[in-house]
C-alpha cells in the first residue's frame, strides 16, 4: 500500500499548476488533497501528460470538499478517460465560485511526445473526448463558463 503525503495548509497559494504523467491504473483524485489543503486557491491547472492510452474503468467516487475561492480551472491534456474525468467531476460538484472551466483537446501529449493527431488516431476519437467535455459542462456551477479548446 503507498502512503499519501500530507500536505501543510497552504492558505498563501492562489495559483497551483500540476504537471502530471496519467496512467490508466493510477486516479488523478490523490490530487485533491493537496487541493483540498489550499483554501484560497483561484486557479488550478491541470497539464497531463500520457504514459500509455487510457482505459475505460469504473469512476470512483468524488469527495465533498467544497471550495470557496476557485474561480478558473484548466485541463490540458484531457481525453475523457474515466480517469481526467472524475477529476473533472470533482470541480463541478466542489467549486461553487467558478468562473471558468478550460479543457485543452488540443495539447493531449503521450509520454513519448506523440501529439494529439498520433494519440487520439480517429475524429471519432476527438469527437467523443470533446462530448465528455461538454457532458462536463452541464454540470457546472450556474453561470459558469465552459471552454473548449
């Protein structure tokens, strides 16, 4: 069993930018404890990266932690796995001030560097990861923005 960090309350940090290698056996919801342990967070960015094409599994289920000062949350990288997903899930059901929601289709990147036209291989492929996104979107705070890049 691995043993998640514990983070320090970081009441200081406005602006948090994660790098991050997804994989289809990993949940990108360790995430939300760091989140969770930033009160006055406005802005969070989400840049993925693939180790390997993801997979369909069930989604697990998110936490309730609502969040006061989110305004904007970005995800590059996002193809509509279970996995980015239920990450995404977690934002529309925890940020009750956001603003603004941005998923990046455009700069999906697989670890080998392989860009979107390689990785996501079919337009039926771009075409259902821009689906989930707008599935996203209706859940949404009301009067937040999505947009999809």
């Amino acid at each position: 069993m691995v043993r998640q960090p514990e983070f320090p309350e970081l009441t200081c940090l406005k602006d948090l930018t994660l790098n991050v290698v997804a994989s289809d056996r990993q949940s990108l919801l360790d995430l939300t404890k760091l989140i969770e342990r930033s009160p006055f967070l406005h802005r969070f960015t989400l840049e993925l990266r693939w180790a390997r094409v993801p997979c369909l599994r069930n989604m697990q289920k998110v936490n309730r932690c609502p969040h006061q000062c989110l305004k904007v949350v970005k995800f590059s990288g996002f193809v509509g796995s279970s996995i980015d997903t239920e990450l995404a899930m977690y934002f529309t059901e925890n940020a009750v001030a956001l603003e603004t929601f941005i998923v990046d289709l455009i700069k999906v990147v697989v670890e080998e560097s392989t860009l979107l036209s390689e990785f996501v291989t079919t337009q039926k492929q771009l075409k259902a990861a821009r689906k989930r996104a707008l599935q996203i979107g209706k859940k949404l705070p009301p009067g937040a923005e999505l947009i999809v890049l």
